[in-house]
C-alpha cells in the first residue's frame, strides 16, 4: 500500500518540510495499521526542524507528536480491536503522514462521535497542561498560576482546566489575544509592555515553555513555596536561528535552581513522564477524552489545514499568528 508524508529534508526553514510518497507495511504481530485523520502540530515540531529536539531519528523522518485516526488493519494477536474503531497516540514523530503502524499497547480508544480535530487537541497540549496543574505542580483550588503564551495551543488548555479546577490564573499574550484568555478565565499580561513578574508576584506555580531569561523572571515571580516548571525553549530559536548556547544555559540555571530551598524548579517532558508512570498518560488522556464528549471543554482550534500544507503550518506556528492549535488534516 502507498502511503503519503512529510518529511524533514533538512534543518531550517519550513521549506524543509517535502512531501514524499513511499510504501507502508502491513501490521506485524499486535500492530495496528492506522489511517490518520488529523495530526496535531506542535512546537515540538518547529524544534525538531530546526535541530534543538533530542531523540529524533536521523533525517529524514516525519515530524508529527499525537494523532487520532481509524484502525485500518489488525495484525496477529490483537484482540482489544477493530477495523472502523477511532484511536489517538502520542507517538512523538511521524505523524505528518496518511498511515502509520503502531503497537497495540500506544493507543487510546476514542469515542466514535468527537471531532478528531478536537479530539487530538488533547492527546499533546490538554494531557500536558493537566499532569502540569495535577501530576507536576499538584496546584489546588485557589491556588494562583502564571501560564506563559497563554493562547496557544498548552495555554489555553491550561486556561480551561486551571479554570475548571478553581484556580486563579494570569496569562501572557500578545494584546490582541487578551480577549481570548479573559474569556477561558485568565488574566491577561501584555508579555511586550508590561513587567509579569510585578503583576502576577507570589504565584503559586509557573508553566514556563519560553526560556532563556524569562525562566530567571518566572521563578522570581514565584511565592513561598512555589513551582517554577519550564516545558519549551522557544526563545532558543527565535529570529529563526538556533541559539544552542541559550538552550544550554537555560538548563545549567535550572539544575543550580532546583537545588534551592524555599522554591521547586524542573523540567517537563510529556514522553519521560510517559516512561516513568505509563499509566498517567492513558488514564489522563482517556478522562479527557470523556470530558471533551461531555462538553465540559473545548479546544481552540486555529486551523485545520491540508497534509501538503505543514510548511504552512510551521509558519503560523513560529511567529505566533494564532491562537490555540493548528491541525494537519491528513486525508485532505
């Protein structure tokens, strides 16, 4: 069977990003061969291409963290399947592609009536920012957060179950996003023209994917006691160049905070807390998954865009041109 993907060529721009056509095999033993319906696309994605990602395959390969798409072949031995059934995994790469197989053991059931679009909205940014506020910073109700690009893809997922779990959250953005994360129940900062270290001073935890010195501001912003985790590093690549000496230094801080009384500071990776407690990840995914068939939340959805289209995509992701999370539509 042929098969339709993107691929990094190269690192750089998103023009790296080329479409290719190759075979795909059938499902070995407990395998499933998945036809994907929608991939979510992340910022993982844009430091994959641009080198700063740590455990990607030699290029080239196909980007692309979480998925949801119908089983379209059982291999021998699985039995908890079925062509038609409707499945989401966080796969980390290779999802920018029509088919891919996977072991049974990754997927999660998705209920047949969710929007897939919406539904894998949650598989990467809404299972990341609930372990953030309930496996990472343990926040409780009442307790104060500061969320930074608070109208992307995991900030507005925050926005949503920080405000379901009573939590009183700020939120950096740009101006005209504000109206965003007023309405999901933030308080918005102006990351540009105003000091988010004075407005939100003596938060209980900070969710921190930027970097550089705004880690430093964000764990000075925190309150006795508080939670400083930082998730991305996407102040290692802006203006479109690698600044490895940036990222480097970011960690080094970190290991030094993380030392210190008084505070808490670490790092968050959705795949090592998978590794370490593989039951968060479907047990958190799948109570989401419930609450989006409940209606309790909803994802921003920025875009929906053809498979052919990800160099697109990476463009509006990188220079923060929307608010929420952008969706390769993969049969498109």
């Amino acid at each position: 069977m042929r098969n339709k993907r993107v691929v990094l060529t190269a690192l750089g721009g998103p023009e790296v990003l080329k479409v290719i056509e190759d075979d795909i095999r059938d499902p070995g033993a407990n395998e499933l061969r998945i036809l994907i319906l929608a991939c979510g696309v992340a910022f993982a994605d844009v430091l994959m291409r641009r080198g700063l990602y740590s455990g990607v395959p030699p290029l080239p390969y196909s980007p692309g963290y979480a998925i949801v798409g119908i089983v379209d072949a059982c291999g021998a031995g699985v039995t908890q399947w079925q062509s038609g059934d409707l499945a989401a995994a966080i796969i980390k790469t290779g999802g920018y592609s029509r088919y891919i197989v996977l072991p049974e053991s990754e997927l999660v059931r998705v209920p047949a009536e969710l929007d897939p679009a919406e539904a894998v909205s949650l598989v990467l940014n809404y299972t990341t920012a609930y372990q953030l506020i309930h496996r990472i910073a343990k926040l409780r109700r009442g307790e104060s957060v500061l969320i930074h690009g608070a109208a992307g893809g995991v900030g507005t997922a925050a926005l949503q179950l920080g405000s379901l779990a009573g939590l009183k959250m700020f939120g950096t953005a740009s101006k005209p996003k504000h109206d965003l994360v007023t309405a999901l129940g933030g308080i918005p900062i102006d990351y540009r023209t105003e000091d988010f270290g004075r407005r939100a001073a003596g938060v209980d935890a900070v969710f921190d994917p930027i970097g550089g010195r705004n880690w430093l501001r964000s764990y000075r912003a925190l309150g006795k006691g508080g939670r400083f985790i930082g998730y991305g590093m996407s102040a290692a690549i802006e203006g479109g160049r690698r600044n490895m000496a940036l990222a480097a230094a970011s960690f080094a801080w970190l290991g030094v905070v993380s030392l210190l009384p008084g505070k808490s500071a670490r790092w968050y990776n959705i795949m090592t807390e998978r590794k370490k407690h593989p039951e968060w990840f479907r047990e958190d995914l799948s109570r989401l998954l419930a609450m989006l068939q409940e209606k309790s939340i909803r994802p921003v959805v920025a875009g929906r865009l053809p498979l052919a289209e990800a160099g697109r995509a990476h463009e509006l992701l990188e220079h923060a041109s929307v608010s929420g999370v952008i969706v390769l539509m993969c049969q498109e």
